[in-house]
C-alpha cells in the first residue's frame, strides 16, 4: 500500500488534521511530527500540513528539501505552502529569509501578514492556462477555504521565479500574493495557500495528488 507521511504536530484542534487521513483511503498515512521531518526519505508521497507555527521549522523545512530533491511527491497546505517556498528560497535561491510568524524581528522577510486575514475566509484564485494546477482543475478558475493570515513576500517573487518556481494560482484583488506554486521540472511537487482539505466534495489537487503518491509506489515495486 502506498505510504505517505503527514508532516505536520498532530492536533485535535486544527480542523485539517481530523479531515486530512479520511481523505487519503487506500493509503498507508504516518504521521510524521515536524522534528521528525528529517527522517521521511522512505515514503511514497510527502504532504506537509496545516498547523504552523510548527514546533520545528527546521524538520518542516527539512520535509520540504527531501521531497524536493528526491522527486517526491509532495503537497503543501497552508502552512506548508508558506514553508514551502520558504525551504526553496533558502536552498535553492541561496536568501536569507524568514517567517514573520516565528521570527517577526528578522530583517529580511519571505512570508509576511496579509493585510486582511484570511482566517476563516473562502475567496477566488485565478489560475495559469497550461499549469499544472490549471489542468488538474479543468478551469481558469475556482474558489477555495482559507485559514491563514500570512503570504508571500512580493519582493521575492521574481528571485523565486527566476530560480524556476511558477506561481500559477492568485487572488484577483491581491496579484501580487500567490495562491498556488509548483515545480514544473519535479513530478508532483504543488502547495497551495488554500486548503483544499476543508472542501465540501473531494478535491481534485488531492486526488492527483495521491494519484501520483501510488504512481511512484508501484515503480518502487517494480
């Protein structure tokens, strides 16, 4: 059965760690609490969960760099989507950067607090034609649950796009604060700011994404 680590410190109290397992069926699901995080190069599939701020960044961090690098599949939400980027402008991008969220006095600053929390919130996020995320939506658009009060920094947007992230999801009234991002030269790596957990009807960025999850078990096998 293909094996997937949630790395993520389980909580009763974050909505998303009760809905995630039971939407992941005919998976084998660990949780994987973030000071793990480093030890998760054996699963099939890595999904990097709500509930920052974690109570290790580093192995949250060190989650993100293993899927990256090792082809992975890997999903981030929320939290995830934040650290996400913030793993690849460290590594990848060679930034000195930081989360406003557990470093509010750093001076250089990749995530930042939005304006208007999105705590709570369901809005719209236009989608780039011929994007991953665009094809596994079948549309330009969608609208998605929110429960966070950080984005991304657009002063580091263009330094993480020239190193070859795509940000292909937005907000319409607030372009400059990314919704999704992907690695198109990886074979499943998509983070989102949205939930896509918190949907009423099961979500397609899921389900591709444990698509993919038992794709690469099979070629394990094999």
């Amino acid at each position: 059965m293909p094996r997937i680590a949630l790395v993520g410190d389980r909580s009763a109290s974050v909505r998303a760690h009760t809905r995630i397992p039971a939407l992941l069926e005919g998976m084998d699901v660990y949780w994987v609490p973030t000071p793990d995080g480093h030890d998760v190069a054996g699963f099939d599939g890595i999904w990097l969960v709500p509930g920052s701020p974690y109570v290790s960044e580093a192995g949250a961090l060190a989650a993100v760099r293993t899927a990256r690098e090792n082809g992975i599949p890997f999903l981030g939400t929320c939290g995830g989507f934040q650290h996400a980027l913030l793993e690849f402008a460290r590594n990848v991008c060679g930034l000195d950067v930081h989360h406003a969220e557990t470093t509010p006095t750093a001076p250089h600053q990749l995530m930042v607090p939005l304006e208007c929390s999105l705590i709570g919130h369901e809005g719209p996020v236009t989608l780039q034609p011929g994007s991953r995320a665009a094809h596994i939506l079948g549309a330009e658009r969608t609208t998605e649950r929110y429960h966070c009060a950080y984005a991304t920094n657009p002063t580091y947007i263009s330094t993480l796009q020239s190193h070859g992230l795509h940000f292909t999801g937005h907000d319409p009234h607030t372009p400059s604060h990314p919704r999704i991002a992907e690695l198109p030269t990886h074979p499943f790596y998509l983070t989102t700011l949205f939930q896509p957990e918190l949907s009423p009807t099961p979500h397609p960025l899921i389900r591709a994404f444990t698509t993919h999850v038992t794709e690469t078990s099979r070629r394990t096998i094999g």
